[in-house]
C-alpha cells in the first residue's frame, strides 16, 4: 500500500511540472532544478510513510498486572470447638460453653414384707437433669453456674468462681468441701449408679465457702472454711460453719497411676436446734425409705477423718476408702460411726483404661467408640460397701452391699450402667412385718446418662 501511495505522489508531481519539461530537451539549469525538487519530494514521501506506519502499527499489549500475593487471612475473634457441646473462645481470653448432664434411672428392690411399704419394687425416675454454662474470664479467672432440674424446680449445683495462676487457685461459691475421692469424683464417671452409703449418710454435699487449691504433678492439697448448702442456708437459724481439708499424693510409674489420700472434717452446727441425724438408703435412690438410720441426735458439731487408696494400671483399677465420723455431744459420750467401700475393676474392651485426673475419676473415652466402628468400652466392677451407724446407746443399724456392675460406654458421653446387690441390713431401723430386725434384701439398677 505504501508502494502504490508513493508511485501516486511522484506522479501527481510529475504531472505538475512546467508544459515546457515535457515539450522540449531541459537544460542543465532546469535538470539540476528538477534533480532538487524530486529530492525534496522524495523527503515528503519518506515522513508521510513513517506517519502511515504509525497510525496502522498493531498496539502493543498492555503489561500484565503484577500479581497480589494472596491476603492473609486474620485470626477469627472468636473460635468454636466441639467438647459434647459447642465452646466459644477468643483470643484475649474469653471462653463459654453449655453444659448439661440427664441420668435416667430404672430401679427395684426385694425386701421382706412390711419393710417397704408401698415404697419398693421396680420403679424409675429421672435421676439428674443439670443445666449451666462454665467459662474462663481474662486474667486468670474461671465459673461455672449450673443447676439440677430433676425435681420439677431449680436446685444450685456448682456455682463458684475461681481465681488462680500457676499451680495454685482460690473458689468462692456452692462446691463440694474436700471430702473423699468417692465423693469429688463427679457421678458421670463413678463405678455404680450411686455413690458408697457413707458419702450420703455423712452428708457430703455442696456448701458454700471459700477454698485454696495447690495441685503439682504429685501433690494436691485443699482446704476451705464452709457454710451450709444453698437451699439450707434460706433458714437464717442455719449458720453452720466448718473446716476441711484433703491431701491427696498422686505419683505415676510407668503406666501406673497411685493414688493416696487423706481428709478431715471440722464443722459445728451453731444452730438454735443442734441436732443431726446419719442415715442411708439400701443402694437404690428410687426408694426414700432409709433402712439403717440414727434418727435425730442432740450434737453441737461432728469431726470426720478419712483415707483413700486407688491404682489405676492399664484396663485394671481398684480404689478403696474409710471414713469415720464422731459426733461432738458436750457431757455425753461422743460416739463415732463408719463407712467404707473396696471396689475392683475392668475394662474388658483392648486399649481402654479408666481416666484418673488431679485427684479423682475422670471421664472414660473408649478407644474404639462406635462412630469409628467400634464397640465402644465395656467395664466390669464388683464393690463391697459397709456402713455402721451403731456406737454405745447409739443404734443406727448395719448396712453391708455386696455389688457388681457391668458399663457400656458406646462413645464418651453416653453410657448405661447395670447393677445388682444383695444387701444385709442388721438392728434396721424398720422391722419386717414378723418383727426381725435382721434381714437381707436384693436391688437392681439400670441407668441411661448422656452428658455435654
């Protein structure tokens, strides 16, 4: 195109030259004037091309954009994780989660005639329903508000807060008051659906205090001064004060968990009506009858002194306690009573072994659950518990429970528990209908929990 465009140029030129160039021969003055024009026209032609080869060039492409290295993604303010419930927690501290527990129980007792009344036989009940929240708070701060609903109304359970850094730690609220391993470890992970005979009929419960807890890799060491327990306390003529402790050393060899222990208990009643009473059901909770019991007891205060001994050693454990209580009676005889258990155990499932924690029971997580297609843990356990409310003019009855126990615990926060017990009861403290007083009895328990 360029080529064609320069032939129309030079000939449109040539066109416009004098009639004389064309009519005659030039002369060396017209040739060198001619040679001079062509030149300059020659000269236009070249920078009309470099003009042309501008305007139709191709544009050159665009750089590409240089690339953004991918953004880093912040850390969420708030982090969910799962632990039977959803936990929040966020960076600074901050922690929530919802708990809850539903025991469902089934239960019967064999007793002889006229011992139960219309109070026996096979029956059930819902057992626990507990509901709260437990978190931490920056700062090294911790709580927990939780309550049993079991009864149709609200009864407080754990309700305290805890400060502590380190290995030591202070609580201020409605706990449990340093008793015995049986007592503080919590009934999702004890062995049998109810606790020893001593544990109730000693009246360990929840009260409201303040403690300190020092807990090292061997050693844990509590003590507290506590009230009474919340609902008690609404009677202002309660004003009940003790002191307790417990220490408990904790050493592992090997695969080998030891426990040893020790408590003590300091409590006068300082109410207007001292009085207390020691009692227990036979085994079963779904009855209210109390076969050994020492009825009401003028008392201005009682001491409890206690041990405790556990071993846990792969799928083997075995744990046993003794307890002894004495009523302080100004100007009386002072009579002490006792409680006990020895228990043994198994895990029958290959990899399981019962958790032990800081100082009691913890949870069992079977290393075969059935969502990874597993049968889940299987435990057997066999008890011997004895309690004796009988000292001098004192006679409470003797109450002694043969147990054994099978646990399924198909993923870690559900399980069924069976149970069955023969229990002797001597000097009872209700007599049968032919009038002994001596007699045995036969209780069977099934319960259904599932915590989160």
């Amino acid at each position: 195109m360029r080529r064609a465009l320069t032939t129309a140029l030079l000939a449109t030129s040539m066109f416009s030259l004098p009639g004389v160039a064309h009519a005659q021969a030039m002369t060396a003055e017209e040739a060198a004037a001619l040679r001079a024009e062509l030149a300059a026209l020659k000269a236009q032609v070249q920078t009309l091309e470099a003009r042309l080869d501008a305007a139709t060039a191709e544009p050159a492409p665009a750089p590409l954009p240089t690339p953004t290295p991918p953004s880093v993604t912040a850390k969420p303010a708030t982090e969910i994780s799962w632990k039977g419930a959803p936990e929040l927690k966020t960076a600074d501290g901050w922690s929530f989660k919802p708990r809850g527990r539903m025991q469902f129980d089934m239960a019967g007792i064999d007793a002889p005639a006229g011992v139960l009344g219309t109070r026996g036989g096979l029956t059930s009940e819902i057992r626990r329903v507990f509901l709260g929240v437990d978190g931490k708070i920056p700062g090294g701060f911790s709580y927990r508000l939780e309550a049993d609903f079991a009864g149709g109304s609200a009864e407080l359970t754990d309700v305290y807060l805890t400060y502590g850094k380190g290995p030591w730690s202070v609580t201020m609220g409605h706990v449990r008051h340093f008793t015995s391993l049986e007592d503080v470890t919590s009934d999702l992970f004890t062995s049998f659906t109810e606790r020893a005979a001593f544990v109730p009929a000693f009246g360990f419960e929840r009260r409201v205090g303040v403690g300190a807890q020092y807990k090292g890799k061997q050693l844990l060491a509590q003590a507290g001064v506590f009230g009474d327990d919340a609902n008690s306390l609404l009677d202002d003529k309660n004003n009940s004060i003790s002191a307790d402790g417990r220490l408990v050393w904790m050493p592992k060899f090997g695969k080998t968990q030891l426990h040893l222990g020790g408590s003590v208990h300091f409590r006068d009643f300082n109410d207007l009506s001292s009085t207390a009473r020691y009692r227990a059901r036979p085994f079963v909770h779904t009855t209210d009858v109390r076969l050994v019991d020492t009825g009401d007891i003028s008392a201005t205060g009682e001491n409890g002194y206690g041990l405790e001994a556990a071993l846990v050693s792969g799928p083997f454990h075995a744990s046993g306690e003794a307890f002894w209580q004495t009523m302080k009676r100004p100007g009386l005889a002072d009579p002490t009573f006792f409680g006990g258990y020895a228990e043994v155990g198994m895990l029958l499932t290959p990899g399981d072994s019962r958790s032990y924690k800081d100082g009691s029971f913890d949870r069992l997580r079977p290393s075969k659950p059935i969502t990874e297609g597993g049968i889940g843990a299987i435990e057997i356990n066999a008890r011997y518990d004895y309690l004796d409310l009988n000292d001098g003019a004192i006679v409470g009855g003797r109450q002694r429970i043969a147990l054994l126990g099978v646990m399924w615990a198909p993923i870690d926060y559900v399980r069924v528990i069976a149970n069955y017990g023969r229990v002797q009861i001597d000097d009872a403290a209700i007599a049968s209908a032919t009038g002994d007083r001596d007699y045995s009895a036969d209780v069977f328990g099934l319960r259904t929990q599932l915590d989160f």
